[in-house]
C-alpha cells in the first residue's frame, strides 16, 4: 500500500508540480490541499479545496479527511502555509515541527527577539508601526539600517536607508507593499536593522531529529549592499575557508535550536565580517524559485525528493559529485511590459551552460525589486570547478537582454484596466 503525504501549498505556488513528480519518482501517493474555486490535482494527485486564510476552517476539513484516511506526512510548500501544515501535523500526531517554531522561522520580528535571546548574532533592530507620512525617527543604532517587511521573502519590500529622507521614503514605500497583507498586524509594522557588511552565503540544509545536515552552500559573489537587495548568483561549493564554513554551519544550527525547529528543511543566509557570522535569514522551508534544481548536482537527487524521504523516514544513499554548480537568477531590472528576450539562444551554446529557463511569458507586466516578487527566469551551469561556473553564467548574463515596454494604462471610464497582462502587439 502506498504511503500517502499531504501537501498544503497556494494555489500559484511553482513549488507544486516538483512535489508532485518527487512524490510519483518516490512511489508516494499525495494529495494537494490548496484553495480555489477548482482544486488543484494532476494525474498523480488529488485535489481539496481549503481555505488556507482560515486555519480553523481549513482544519475542520484536513483533520476529518486525515481521521478516515491518515496520512504518513503533511509538508507546507511556502511561507504562507508552513504554519497551516504544522498544526494539522500536530493535531494528527505526525512528526513536524511545532506551529510555534515555524511561526517564529516566518516572521521577522519574532526570529530577531528569539535569536538575540539565545545570544546568536543578530543585527541591531526595533519594530515600529507605521502609517502613511507619519514621521519615524531615525534608529538609535544609526545609519545605514535597512527596512523589512515582517514576513514577506525573496527581499520583497527590503530596502537599504543611509539617512533619515531615504529612510521616511523606504518606510512608505515598503507600507505600500504589505498593504495587502491578511494579518493586520504584519501589514502595518515594520522592521528596521542595523546593515550588516560582509559576504553573504546561504545554506540549504534538512533537520533530523533537530540535528541539521548541511546539503549544500552557496556564496553569492555579487554585494548584496543596496538600495535593494536582489540575489543574482548562487554557486555551490562556495569558495571559503573550513573555519568560515564550520562558523557559518554552527551559526545556522544554533538558530534552528533557538526557534525550536527539529525536523525538515531549512534555507538560511548570513554574512560573514571581521565580527564573525551573522544569521540574517532563517525558514523553515526550501530554497525558492527554481534554485533546488541545483541540489540535484550535489546530492543526486531533486531537493522535493530529499524533503519528502525525510518526512517519511526513508534514508535514500547518498551520492556525491565532484566538480560545482551554480545559477543565474535573471533579474528584472524596470517596470513594463515583456515583450521578449533576446540572446537566450547564444547564451545557451556557452560552454558549461546547462540549461536556461525564461518564467515569465511575452506579454505580462513585470516590476522590478523591492515591489517585484519573481524573476525573469534562471541559468544554470555546471563546470569542474566554481570560478568556471561563475565565469560561464556572467559571460551567458551578458548575452541575455529583456526588452521591456513602458506600460501605459488603460482607462475604462471607472478604473484601470488589470495591470496584469498586457496583450502583447
């Protein structure tokens, strides 16, 4: 009899499809609980309508169908729905992490006050309320600081402040963003901290038994110093020392005992300077975008595959490959409408170039970081070693051009027309 897992994941979620096909590769059976007027399955899933907003009525529902029909696993794909799929974990006794861990993992101001307590390295930081034009003093730690939505990821609505003008607009501006957020709270307070210089790394790793097994890292070559703070390069393994990487992975699983998280994956980032390591970001979660198709490199198998083994307990034997690995993650660089990218086809035949994957079709308006939440598409690479990778990537990001019309709208008489596509022509 197949082992059955339940996945809870929005319904945009790019995460699902990759699930689905780890699930089917694993002899899995899964079920797919979202929200929608139709409910999201394929041919190897079923679909349940949830409201996934309301966790008492979502639930009511879970636990009845896991009641006749339990489940072995229930994973949580994205921020939105870790703690929706950890208290169903709870309230069905499987194994997960407690829906106060993962609260903690996902909101900004909860993590900071966690870690600082448990004496990990932390920014300065305050949380204020914040409302439109209403005047903040500057930090009592100074400037630069840098503005943070409290749960909002992939550097949303993050924006670097060197003085107290910068400072008033990247607080409205950042407001604007979370307007539109359900909890009320997170959609009218903000982070500010202290800017942390350094390089940055991240780490994907997976918690058993709250003992954390380092996957992979990543070192971005390129400074993440602002004003917003849009990841490009991913490249695997990264180029530093194993003094810096044992500081590094002792950083990370002192913030994973500290929020209480003992068990599945985990996506960190830190920086590292003079003062040591920094824990900037930690989720209970995957790597977002298309980036986990860099684990199948080191691991031999796809990231979605590694976390559900380890939900069911199955111990899967470990491959490892020499050589490195990296990504592209093709930024969006101004506001308008895509009308195509040029050079893909050029790029492609550049040695140790793998695979390009454009996300975004012809036609759709794009925005560009803090407001932008996607990116224009990714590039992988493989070569013997990680300058090789980068220098492959760079030379295929030179070739990659977007065209990108002005956007102009379209008033119907009452209001503008959806700003979400744009018929191409």
């Amino acid at each position: 009899m197949k082992r059955r897992v339940l996945l809870v994941s929005p319904p945009e979620s790019y995460r699902i499809q990759p699930y689905v096909r780890a699930a089917h590769s694993l002899g899995l059976e899964i079920n797919l609980a979202s929200q929608g007027e139709w409910a999201v399955s394929s041919p190897y899933s079923a679909g349940i309508d949830v409201p996934l907003h309301d966790h008492e009525a979502a639930l009511a529902v879970l636990v009845e169908l896991a009641t006749n029909q339990p489940f072995d696993a229930v994973i949580g794909t994205d921020d939105s729905t870790l703690e929706l799929a950890a208290k169903l974990a709870e309230q069905t006794g499987l194994q997960q992490n407690l829906p106060s861990a993962v609260r903690i993992a996902r909101r900004k101001d909860l993590s900071r006050n966690c870690l600082q307590q448990a004496g990990v390295q932390v920014p300065e930081f305050t949380v204020i309320k914040v409302t439109a034009n209403n005047p903040v003093d500057p930090p009592c730690f100074g400037f630069p600081c840098v503005v943070k939505p409290l749960a909002l990821s992939g550097s949303r609505g993050v924006i670097r402040a060197d003085s107290r003008t910068s400072l008033q607009q990247g607080l409205q501006r950042s407001l604007r963003i979370i307007s539109e957020e359900y909890d009320i709270y997170e959609k009218s307070h903000l982070l500010i901290e202290q800017f942390i210089a350094g390089r940055e790394f991240a780490i994907e790793g997976m918690l058993s038994d709250g003992y954390l097994d380092v996957l992979a890292m990543f070192d971005k070559p390129d400074p993440l110093d602002g004003p917003y703070f849009e990841e490009t390069f991913y490249i695997s393994p990264a180029r530093i020392t194993e003094n810096e990487r044992k500081l590094v992975v002792e950083t990370v699983q002192k913030s994973c005992a500290a929020y209480g998280l003992v068990t599945g994956p985990v996506h960190a980032e830190c920086r590292l300077n003079e003062r040591g390591a920094w824990l900037i970001e930690l989720a209970a979660r995957t790597i977002g975008g298309l980036c986990s198709r860099l684990l199948s490199f080191g691991t031999g198998y796809s990231l979605e595959e590694l976390v559900l083994a380890n939900a069911i307990g199955l111990d899967l034997p470990k491959q490892v490959n020499c050589g490195a690995a990296g990504v592209l993650m093709l930024p969006i660089k101004q506001e308008g409408v895509l009308r195509r990218v040029e050079g893909v086809m050029k790029a492609e035949k550049i040695p140790y170039i793998d695979d390009i994957e454009i996300s975004l079709r012809e036609g759709y308006k794009v925005y560009p970081l803090p407001e932008g939440a996607s990116y224009l598409g990714f590039v992988f690479s493989t070569a013997p070693d990680a300058d090789t990778v980068e220098d492959a990537l760079r030379d295929a990001e030179r070739q990659i051009n977007p065209v990108i019309a002005p956007f102009w709208p379209v008033l119907d008489g009452k209001k503008e027309a959806s700003a979400d596509k744009i018929a191409a022509g």
